[in-house]
C-alpha cells in the first residue's frame, strides 16, 4: 500500500508514535510518505520506502497567524495525487483531521477518492479539544473520518464523553520497538551518573504543567531523606523547567539531580537507570511509563487517564494517587528497600512492555488500512 502519514514532526509522544509506525510499514516494504512542515526528529534513517514531503508554510503581511491548515491541506492533495497514495492516516485531530477532510473533498472534484485515518493521541482530545472555539471542527472531522482510532480505552471513552461522535472508535495502543532497548545497560555511563553504586531515579516529558515535574522533585527529596544513596535523572524541557531547577534550590538536592535536557534517544539512560517517576496529572496513555519498562525500568505512576492500562499495580511498578507524593516515595523506598522485589518488578515491566510490541500492533493497523482500501475500490 501507498500510505501518507500526517504528524507533528517534534519530540511529543504523538510524533514519535507516528514516525516509528511509518519506519515500521516501510520495513514491511508498504510505501510511506511523511507530510509535515519539518522533518520528523526519529525519521532518521534511509529506506526506499520512506519519503518526505514538506508543508512549506510563507509569511504574509496580511496574516497575523499563518493558515498552516490551507497549506497542510494543498499539500496532501498534492502528494496524494502525484504519489498515488491509497489512503492518509493523520495522527492527532487538530488541525490534521479537518485538514485531510478538505483534502478529500478538493480530490474528490478530480475524481480521486481519498479515505483517511485519524488517530487521537490524547491533548487534542483531553486539552485542547475541550476549547469550544474547535468542538464543532473537531466533532465533525472525527465523524466524517473514514476510521477513527483512540490509544487507549480511556481516551476513546473520553472523546464520546467530550463530543458528539456517531460512530465507533477502536483502540489500538501506543507500541515499543523491542530491540531498540536490548543489550546490556553501558558501564561507564552508569558510572558517570552513579560513581558510587547509587540508585538512579529517572523521569522524561516535556515538562508541561500536566506532567507536575515538581512532583517528580518532592518524590525525590522525601527518598533522600531516607536513603542517600539515590540520584534523579530529568530528562526533558518546556514551560515548568525554571520552576522544576527554583525547586531543587530551595529543596538543596541540586548536587544529586542532573538536568539532561532534550534528547533524542534516551534508551541507555532508561537501561541504566532503577525506577521511572511518572506523576502526571493524567495521560491518555502514558508512552513513557511504556518505554521505561521495554527497558526493564519500574514505575510509580498516578493512577490516572490511560496509565493503569499501561503500568499493572504490582507486576511492573506502582500506581498512587495524583499528588500523593508521600505514597509514591514510599513505594520507590519500599522497592529500593527489597532486591528480590525490585528484581521481580523489573522482570514483570520487561514482561508487561511485550505486550505492546509493535510486531503484535502493526498488524492491527495493516489490518485496519486494507479494510478502508477495500471499501475505497467497493465504493468505485
């Protein structure tokens, strides 16, 4: 199959999933066009099923705010004629969905049919979807999507909780590339960030306020008031990190906390590393909890959105209650406390993550695309 790809280019959990997915169809040797207004950050590798097309976006004095949506929607109608393409699957509704609606009908005027996909990954459902200034946009592009798909049962319950949708939604999880995780964890960087044996605590996002990285930080200090043994790892940045940096001051744990800022791969930090934090006051899935535990890595999680569809109580980590950061020191202190548990929980999260290895999940996808191209030639 010809399959465009619609997704946003950064290092959010919706682009990732996006661009992995689409590395992994090429590799089923399907034809994979990306279309986005820069490159995606893991669209790092060459094959010649994979192609990119840029959305080029021009500034006119007449506009305040670039009409990025009339550029996307040139832009898919143009790679869809020309390349052939069998079907977009846009990931994340705004303004992807309504982009790829235009789209098909200005193809349709040339006697084109052009099914698509939507995705929703979560904020634009959750966050920013719930702003009535895009309900009526965002309700009619999911409706008049040819299949809609959700990540989690919780996202797909809260998007008919949310809009007036009129039509099923399957939920196909978030995936791991197993083998990016594999091999042992590197000495010498574990080393570098625990020269003494220390214990490493770790926590990835993009630091939003949603993601209560401050929570991360009191977790923290309440184990070191027991154990002194134990190092934080923040990998990330965005809008809370100078409140994140003001706390470790006033707390006086800034020596044992490294700020690693934006990765690109954090895979050998996660291998190294002996218990995830993810504190969030909720997740429509919770990515990263995710790719903690394909690399052997617990977690202590809130309880909330998609998370305890991720993380299992007791089998790969802990689940407590937003904000309770007492619960969740306790937990990380209990596991640190006991090598037969943190051992057990570390084979249960490596047990867990099989679940969701994209060699059990793209075939629900390749599935689901043969179903929209067959109705496409049935409605010829």
């Amino acid at each position: 199959m010809k399959i465009g790809i619609v997704c946003y280019p950064t290092f959010g959990g919706s682009g990732v999933v996006a661009t992995e997915l689409g590395k992994a169809l090429a590799a089923r040797n399907h034809e994979v066009h990306f279309i986005s207004y820069s490159q995606p950050v893991k669209l790092d590798i060459f094959n010649r099923n994979l192609h990119y097309h840029e959305v080029r976006i021009q500034d006119y004095p007449l506009f305040d705010y670039t009409p990025y949506e009339l550029a996307l929607t040139s832009k898919l109608v143009d790679v869809t004629k020309y390349a052939g393409l069998d079907l977009l699957h846009v990931h994340y509704a705004i303004p992807h969905a309504s982009a790829a609606y235009m789209a098909k009908q200005i193809l349709a005027s040339y006697g084109i049919r052009s099914p698509y996909v939507t995705t929703l990954h979560g904020t634009d459902i959750t966050l920013v979807g719930r702003d009535q200034s895009y309900e009526p946009v965002i309700t009619f592009a999911i409706n008049q999507s040819d299949r809609v798909t959700a990540v989690s049962e919780y996202l797909r319950k809260a998007t008919c909780d949310y809009f007036d949708i009129n039509r099923e939604i399957d939920v196909i999880p978030n995936f791991i590339c197993p083998d990016e995780y594999a091999g042992p964890p590197s000495a010498d960087l574990r080393r570098q960030f625990a020269p003494n044996g220390e214990k490493l605590l770790i926590h990835t996002s993009n630091f939003r306020p949603v993601k209560r990285v401050e929570d991360v930080v009191e977790v923290f200090a309440r184990v070191r008031k027991v154990r002194s043994d134990v190092r934080l790892l923040l990998v990330g940045d965005g809008p809370n990190k100078v409140g994140v940096e003001k706390l470790c001051r006033d707390l006086n744990i800034c020596e044992h906390v490294e700020m690693l800022g934006k990765l690109k791969d954090v895979e050998p930090l996660l291998q190294i590393s002996d218990m995830f934090l993810l504190t969030s006051e909720y997740e429509s899935f919770g990515l990263a909890a995710l790719e903690a535990m394909a690399a052997g890595v617990p977690v202590v999680s809130s309880n909330t959105g998609g998370i305890p569809e991720v993380n299992e109580e007791g089998v790969s980590g802990f689940l407590c209650n937003v904000g309770d950061v007492d619960a969740m020191a306790a937990r990380v202190l209990e596991a640190f406390g006991d090598e037969s548990l943190l051992k057990k929980l570390q084979a249960g999260a490596r047990k867990r993550a099989e679940m969701f290895d994209i060699r059990t999940v793209l075939p629900l996808y390749e599935n689901l695309y043969r179903e929209v191209v067959s109705a496409k030639v049935e409605a010829h």
